[in-house]
C-alpha cells in the first residue's frame, strides 16, 4: 500500500472518543498551575508540561508510519509551539488553529 494511501485509510479511521478526550483534558487540567502567566507576580508558564500530552496523544498519527508531522518548536525553553502538518500530494491547502495554553491566574478577592 503506498504512503498517501496509508495516511488516508488512517485519517478516514478516526473517531471522537469522549473517553480519550476527557482524560487528555485531566491531564493539561492536571498541569494547569504551572501555565499561569502574570510575570508581574513572577509567574512565568511551561506550556511544554502541556504539550507533552498532546504530543504524547498525536503520537500514533505521526511518525514514519502516520498521517501527520507532529514537531514542537520552542523560542523560549519550555514554552514551544506545537505544529501539525497533514502532508498533501500535489494541491496545497492550508489551515491554521491557534489556541494557548497559558492561563491568568485569576482574583481571588473577586
């Protein structure tokens, strides 16, 4: 089976699984203290904590066998960014999603 083959049969057979979903989403909440981001407080966030585990979900789609390019790149150590590239054959189309995973830490008074 060709490679553009594989990464198409391997995208068609994704699903939402809530259940891997919820867990992902315990562990990012599970490391949520250290992305507080208020330099003025000396807080300053590790957003790598974070993408390790996204990293660590996208893991059985990338790599020489998967459909996608998964790759962190950091300008400032522990605060790298994420990239995803779906490789096309011969039309190029590109999307963008940006997010962040830094939070403000909020009032405790109000």
């Amino acid at each position: 089976m060709s490679s553009e083959k594989k990464q198409k049969t391997a995208l068609s057979e994704l699903a939402f699984d809530s259940v891997r979903y919820v867990e992902l989403l315990g562990k990012i909440m599970g490391v949520s203290e250290s992305l507080q981001n208020n330099p003025a407080q000396g807080l300053y966030p590790k957003e790598d904590l974070c993408s390790d585990h996204v990293l660590a979900a996208l893991a059985p789609y990338s790599g020489p066998d998967g459909p996608l390019k998964v790759e962190r790149i950091a300008f400032l150590e522990g605060r790298g960014n994420v990239i995803i590239t779906y490789p096309g054959a011969t039309d190029a189309s590109v999307a963008f999603v940006g997010s962040h995973m830094d939070v403000v830490p909020a009032n405790p008074e109000t």
